[in-house]
C-alpha cells in the first residue's frame, strides 16, 4: 500500500491509507460501525453500534444503509482524499 503524508513538514510520519478496510468493512458491517472504530472516531462507532443493539436489530438496516453508503464513499476517493479527510481530518459522517 502507498503511504501518504498527513502533514506538510517534512518531519512528519507518513500515514498509511485505510481505505479498502474501512470500505468493505462499512458494507459488510456497517450497522456495528466497525469502520469508525478502524478509523479512530469512537462516538460516531458507538452510536451505530448503539442504535442497533440497543433496538433489538430493529434500526439495524437503517444503520447498514449508512454504513453502505459510507463504503461506497470512502472506496470512490483516492488514497490521498481519503487520508486527508478522514484520517486526517476526522469527519466522522459521510
């Protein structure tokens, strides 16, 4: 996989793309919010996770529609778009 940077100073460690996981994991699993967890962003994971258990299963396809719609997302954006907005960025919603 290519490693891209996270920042602009040269100092920096270079950040590896998550994006193929993250992505087939959001349409495989997308209703446990598995995918936000791999991206660091606990409160969006936990919500997911959250709705579904906690209803019984009843507000899971809801959940996994989400989770579809954010893997397509995140696997129609580059490696370096995908870092940057977020692994870097942490935008936790679409």
């Amino acid at each position: 996989m290519s490693q891209y940077q996270s920042g602009g100073s040269p100092g920096m460690v270079p950040e590896e793309s998550k994006r193929i996981v993250c992505g087939v994991v959001a349409i495989l699993l997308g209703s446990l919010g598995i995918h936000k967890f791999i991206l660091g962003m606990t409160t969006p994971g936990l919500i997911m996770l959250l709705v579904s258990v906690l209803s019984l299963g009843c507000l899971a396809p809801i959940m996994s529609v989400i989770g579809i719609i954010e893997g397509i997302i995140y696997l129609s954006k580059s490696d370096a778009e995908f870092v940057q907005v977020y692994q870097v960025g942490k935008k936790p919603w679409f």
